[in-house]
C-alpha cells in the first residue's frame, strides 16, 4: 500500500507538472527578440531537433508553439543569428521568451544554396556570403544591385543608372547565375557584356541572399562559371492556431538626395491556420543623377555632361547643361509586385503560389547619350520597360520515405520583355528592336539522409522560347519601316535537361567529405528567317551540348577555432541565342556578328580557405583559387563575307565576332574579417584581388570584366533603439595596360591612364522611435569625390543624403 501510493503520488505531481506546462503553452505565445536591440524577430524558424514539427514567428516576434508539448528540444534558427535551443521547462521558467544573438563569426549560419536544403555554413567547403534581410534594410539601398556592391565582395559595373551588372571572381553577365525562390533568371539572350536584369529584383522583399562564389554547376548547370546569387523573397506567415488570424503589415518611404530618388513600399501579410498571403508592392521614382564635383587636378573634367539633346520645333537641339555635374537624362522609374499564398494542411506539407511582376519606365542609356564627337552621337538612345514576370507553383514535402526525407518540387513559367530604342543625332528615323520570351522550368529536387550519409538529388528542365521584331519608324510622319533584328527573326529556342547527385558524409568529428556530379544536355535552334538586311551562309543554326560536371571538397575542423577547406569543381555555359546569332553594336564602330561555331567554355577551379576565430570574438577568413578556363567566349575582330568592315546603320563598322578564345586563367583572393570589439560595437572588412589573362603565343592579354582591387571596412555600433555604422567602399586603379581592347571594359570611358583609384566615407543611422516606427538617416560619400566604377558608363553618386521611414504593425 505505501508503495502503491507513493507512485500515486508521483504520477500526480508528474501529471500535474505536465499540466502546468501543457497549460502554460496553451496560455502563452513565445516571443522571441534581438538580444541587444530587443526588438521583435519575424520569420525565426522554430522546430524539434528531428524537424517533425515547426513553426515561424510572426512581426510581432510570436509563435504559437503548442505543437511541441511532446518535444524534449526546441531549436530557434534565424538566418544571420546564432541557432539557440531550449526545453519546454525553461521556456517557462523565462517567461516564454527567447532573446537571439548576431553571428559574431564567418563559420556559424544556415545555407540553402549550396545544395539546395538546409546545411550548416561551416559543413560547406567553398567561399559563402549571406545577407540577411536586417541587413538590407538597415543598408537601404536603392536597388539589388546596390545591395550586392555594399557587400564589398561583389564588384558592379553600370552603364547608366537604372542598371547593374554584378561581377563575381572575374565573370560578368550570362557567366555568373542568378536565382530567385529557386528559379533560374538567366535566358537564352543574357548577354556577355553587360546586364541589368538584377534591378528587377525588389530588395524590399528578400528575406535573404546567398552568394555562392566560384563555379555551381553542379547545383545549377549552365552559366555558374564566376559564382551563384541566390534570392529568396519573403514567405506568408500562418496565424499558428486554429480559429486565430494573423495580420501585419510593413511601409516606408526613402527619399535620397543625389538623384531625389523618391521611393514608397507597402506590403501586407494575413495569415490563418493553414493558409496565409503575402502582398508587396515598391514604387520608385529617380530624377538624373547628381555625380561628385570633387574630381581630381590630374582630370578636372572627367565625367562632365556640359549638354544634352531635346527635339525643338521637330528639330534635334543641344542645349548647355547648367550644371555639368547632373548626368541629363539618366532618370527613370520602377514598379515592383509580389504575391504568394501559402497553404500548409500540415506541417509536412506546404503548398506556395509565387507571382512577380516588375516593369519600368523608359530606361535611358546614359553612356550612348553622352558621346560628342564634334556633335552628339545620338538624339535618342533608351531601353523600353523592362518587364519580367514570374509565375510559379512549390511543393514542399517533409516526410520521410523510401526515396526521400525531404523533397521540393518547383514549376515556373516566366513571360519576358526587353526592348531597344535609339536614333541619331538629326535623323528622322528611330530604330526599335524587341525580344520576348517565354519560359517553362521544371525542378525536382530530393535529400534522402542514410546514417552518416547524406544524399540530395534531382532534375531540372528549362524551355526558353525567343522571338525578336524590329523596325524603323519616322518621328515625324509616324512611318514604319523593315529593320534588322537583333536576333534571328525566324525565332529560337533552347532547352536543356540535367540530372545531378552530390554526397556528403561526416567521416568523423573533425573531417566532412562531399562530392557531387551532374549531366547536363543543352539543346538550341535559331532559324534566321529574312536574310535581307544580312545574306547569312546559312538559313539557321543547331547544336546540341552535352556536359558533365563535378566537385569534391573537404572540411578540416581540427578544433572550435579553426577550420580548413580544400574545393575542386567544375563549370560550363553552353552557348545561347544571344552568343550564337546576335547582330548588333558594342560600342560605336564596332558590329558583332553571329558565329554559328561556338562550343561551351568550360571553368576548372582550385580554391582553398582558412577560417580562424580568436576569444570568439575576431574572426578571420582567407580564400584563394585559381580557375582554368578553356574555350572561353570572348569577343575578336574578325571578318563577315571576307570583308573587316561592314555598314551597320548607316556607318561604316568594323567586324567582331564571339569566339572561343581557347585559353584563359583567373586567380584571386578574398580576405574577410569580422571582430566583436565589445557586446556593441563590431569592426569588418573584405579585400578582394583578381587577375585574368587570355594565353597567347606570345604574351598573354588582358581577359576583360576583371575589376581592380576592392573591398569594404566598417565599424558598427548597435545599442538598445540606435545602430549605426561608419564604412568606406574603395577601388584600386585599373590601369591601360590590363585593359581588354576588343571586349567589353569600356575603354572609351576611361580616362587617358585608366579607371583611377577612389573610396568614399559614409554614416548610416538607424533609431526605433518606438516599438511601431523606425527612422534612418544616411550620408553616403561624405567628401562628394567624383569617381567611376571600372568599365562603367555613368558616374557614381556624390555626396548623397538619405532618409527612410519605416512603420510597422
């Protein structure tokens, strides 16, 4: 009897703990804060350690987390703050709430692009940079490319303002992949020179950003020769409870000075138990550019717009421009929508309705606008609205099975426009080329985990359908006539298939081994239609590639503080339809015309890494590689029907021609430094190094789109309501001699010795006026220094002060 009602007795305080605690979950939501701010954290996500169950935290920084009353563990994970977890037991006896603390080091943090899942960043052997959405929106900038340069490991060349073109390790444009939610935004026509797509991402709505350097196409096949920019937008959040809904909402408005760039946000998240949406919408409004009017002695006029042309009278006028340091006509504006709805049945399966829109105004090509030789070049020259839509379906699984653990399966479809605009100074007839394009994609992708082994798999299919128009149209009478296209008239199209499987495994506690392959089949027809304007030997163009891909890398982690890598892989890009068919002007004089002979080039990379945390506080980083690159795709001077020049609207041109430049190298090195100096103040800086050349015979040449040295140093301070930085963003001089005259470094915006050295000084500020509004104040180039980004086009902004005002409820 005494035994019987001793257990009795046990099992009813046990009962009764377990009532208290069940009771307490039911009562309380958790909340979860930054540890030094103390504001609200949404989107941490919430789970057991075997991610059974999970769960995100709202704006307000709440969970419901009711689901795991039977869990011996809870983990809190934030991308760009370190993993915390926890029992039911504390939870409670803290008062359900949860304070996260920043990364302080270069090893912690979740990836999702290196394979696709989830993955620690230290398990991962090659060089990652991930930006998180506290980051963008303390930094405020004005487009992703933006974003992207104040990274200060990317280098972004501009050709007028509404533009960007990111270089990574070297590569530019179709040779770098860009990625949102998963879906390949490179197509059949990227371009090798220069690219703008990026500022159709909307930075107001990323959750966050992956930066993947060097080559990926193992991962993600064609293009990612220099490296892989992954972009994740925003996710609905659920209201976490049955009968209860969820609603918040975000807006700002941002004003900058340098070019009064007036910009207003709205988005609006309402979530239920099982369904929720996401909206956003981004207005931007950029008048012409102010550039700094502190120049150099060695070059006082450099980068001054002294005119600018309007029609008068149905006349081309020059009229003086009052302030040579406003870049005329370089403004434009920009519209930016995103919808998702969520419905999650359970918390194994989520089904996601993706849809982007992105459109502008006319986008103005400064570059061409400012060319005076004895009189203005050109009367007109813009890009129509940039139009990119985006529609698609995910299905995300997480159950365990014969198969797979966990599977995401991805179908989009993306409807593209791009348009050219240009007429010449005095001429009655604007010429008008317009590409569109259609695109299907397919992704299935898998993770299966066996013991120690981890496996992730999948196949991607992608269609890129191209039609391209043209004509000449008077100003005057409004009379149409035939023109060139920019591509094949007859339309193209280009589709690749591609499988791949990569490996990792824990060898022991110290040593992480993975490998992966992929092959891919790459197949494009371009039939050239009318041959008027150009008698091509040839009515159309076909290839077929295929490619096999690879990589393997090790993790040495001898101790907490130290950690060794060594990654060897593999890229390829097959050709597309703008490489093999295009006809058009790379810069004025030159022609390019189509090479039906081109073969995929191909990048093999070495790199090493060295990772070194001291006192848990300083943490250091150290990248070099060495990529070989062979059949690279460079522009030559070449000959069209036996002849070096031909005319090309109206003017006598010489002959270029994309070819297979047979062998190139790039080698470099990033440096990257993090130090918690103190609880609030923090110091950072990267330093990147690039050197590339094409072999010859003789000695080898410049490979173009290698940016000078640059990098980034900042001291941060971040105390309870205010946080603040001082930073300076710095570029080395890119002299004559490594410049690549046949290609696309813009020589002619140089100036007589090169691209000169710059940095600048700037202060951003960031204060909670109270729990619902945030005010930041901004002066970015403090000594208004004028500069200009190697091979770019326009100048930087000068001095420029900004103000952004955030609400948030």
């Amino acid at each position: 009897m005494i035994f019987l009602k001793r257990n009795i007795n046990k099992g009813l305080g046990f009962a009764v703990f377990f009532f208290m605690i069940n009771s307490g979950i039911n009562a309380q939501k958790v909340t979860i804060t930054d540890q030094i701010s103390q504001t609200p954290l949404e989107g941490v996500f919430i789970s057991d350690l075997q991610k059974q169950f999970y769960t995100t935290s709202n704006s307000k920084g709440q969970a419901d987390i009711s689901q795991f009353e039977l869990s011996d563990s809870i983990r809190f994970q934030l991308v760009g703050y370190k993993p915390y977890i926890t029992t039911l037991k504390k939870l409670d006896e803290s008062g359900f709430k949860v304070f996260l603390s920043e990364e302080s080091g270069l090893m912690d943090g979740i990836v999702v692009s290196g394979s696709k899942f989830e993955e620690r960043r230290k398990d991962i052997p090659r060089q990652i940079q991930i930006i998180n959405s506290g980051e963008m929106q303390f930094a405020s900038q004005e487009t992703t490319a933006d974003v992207l340069q104040n990274t200060g490991n990317v280098f972004v060349q501009r050709s007028q303002m509404g533009g960007g073109s990111p270089v990574m390790r070297g590569f530019e444009a179709n040779k770098v992949l860009m990625v949102v939610d998963g879906i390949r935004m490179n197509n059949a026509v990227y371009r090798g020179g220069h690219l703008q797509n990026v500022i159709t991402l909307d930075n107001s709505v990323l959750e966050r950003t992956e930066l993947l350097f060097g080559p990926g196409s193992v991962i993600y096949g064609s293009d990612a020769l220099g490296g892989v920019m992954s972009f994740y937008t925003k996710r609905p959040v659920l209201s976490g409870g049955k009968g209860k809904t969820f609603v918040s909402a975000n807006a700002y408005s941002r004003y900058s000075s340098a070019n009064s760039e007036k910009t207003g946000h709205l988005d609006l998240n309402i979530g239920f138990n099982k369904i929720a949406s996401f909206t956003s919408f981004t207005y931007s409004d950029f008048d012409d550019l102010r550039q700094g009017a502190n120049r150099r002695a060695a070059y006082n006029d450099f980068g001054k717009r002294n005119f600018y042309v309007e029609r008068i009278g149905g006349k081309d006028s020059v009229l003086y421009n009052s302030n040579s340091n406003i870049q005329k006509q370089s403004g434009y504006k920009q519209y930016d929508f995103l919808q998702k709805i969520l419905f999650s049945p359970s918390s194994r399966v989520k089904h996601t309705l993706n849809f982007q829109y992105s459109t502008s105004s006319d986008i103005p090509r400064y570059d061409r606008l400012a060319q005076f030789s004895g009189k203005p070049a050109y009367a007109e020259w813009f890009y129509g609205p940039q139009k990119r839509l985006l529609a698609s379906y995910h299905l995300d699984l997480n159950e365990k099975t014969v198969f797979y653990d966990k599977a995401r399966i991805v179908n989009a479809y993306q409807d593209i426009e791009e348009s050219r605009y240009d007429r010449r100074f005095n001429r009655e007839v604007r010429n008008s080329r317009i590409e569109k394009l259609s695109i299907y994609s397919l992704n299935i992708d898998l993770e299966k985990v066996l013991k120690k082994n981890e496996l992730r798999y999948g196949l991607d299919v992608n269609y890129n359908k191209v039609g391209s128009s043209a004509y000449g149209q008077n100003v005057v009478t409004g009379i149409r006539t035939p023109l060139d296209t920019r591509y094949p008239s007859g339309g193209s199209f280009m589709r690749t298939i591609a499988g791949y499987l990569t490996h990792s495994i824990e060898l022991n506690k110290k040593l992480i081994l993975s490998e992966g392959i992929r092959y891919s089949n790459v197949e494009l027809k371009a039939n050239f239609g009318e041959k008027t304007f150009f008698p091509f030997p040839y009515s159309d163009i076909k290839q077929t590639n295929g490619a096999l891909n690879g990589n393997i890398g090790l993790v040495f982690l001898p101790e907490k503080s130290w950690r060794f890598s060594v990654f060897g892989s593999t890229g390829f890009r097959s050709p597309n339809v703008d490489d093999l068919s295009k006809v058009f002007e790379s810069v004025p004089g030159n022609v390019i015309v189509p090479n039906p002979h081109l073969k995929p080039e191909y990048t093999y990379n070495g790199e090493l890494s060295i990772a070194k945390s001291f006192f848990d506080r300083i943490h250091l980083e150290g990248t070099a590689y060495y990529t070989w690159y062979t059949n690279a795709i460079t522009t030559k001077f070449g000959k069209y029907n036996g002849q070096d020049s031909i005319l090309y609207d109206g003017k006598l041109s010489r002959v270029q021609t994309s070819a297979n430049a047979g062998k190139a190298y790039i080698y470099g090195g990033n440096i990257t430094l993090h130090a918690e100096v103190t609880k609030n103040i923090g110091l950072a800086n990267t330093f990147n190094y690039t050197y590339g050349r094409i072999k010859t015979d003789s000695l080898d040449y410049p490979l173009d789109h290698i940016p000078p040295v640059f990098g980034r140093s900042s001291v941060s301070v971040k105390v309870k309501r205010f946080r603040g930085e001082f930073f300076v963003l710095y570029n080395g001089w890119k002299r004559l001699k490594n410049y690549n005259l046949a290609g696309e470094d813009n020589i002619a915006q140089a100036t007589a010795d090169g691209m000169p050295s710059w940095y600048t000084l700037n202060l951003r500020t960031a204060v909670d006026v109270s729990r619902y509004i945030q005010l930041q104040v901004s002066v970015e180039n403090l000594l208004d220094r004028n500069y200009r980004i190697f091979a770019s086009g326009i100048s930087a902004p000068g001095r420029n002060f900004l103000v952004t005002l955030r609400v948030k409820v």
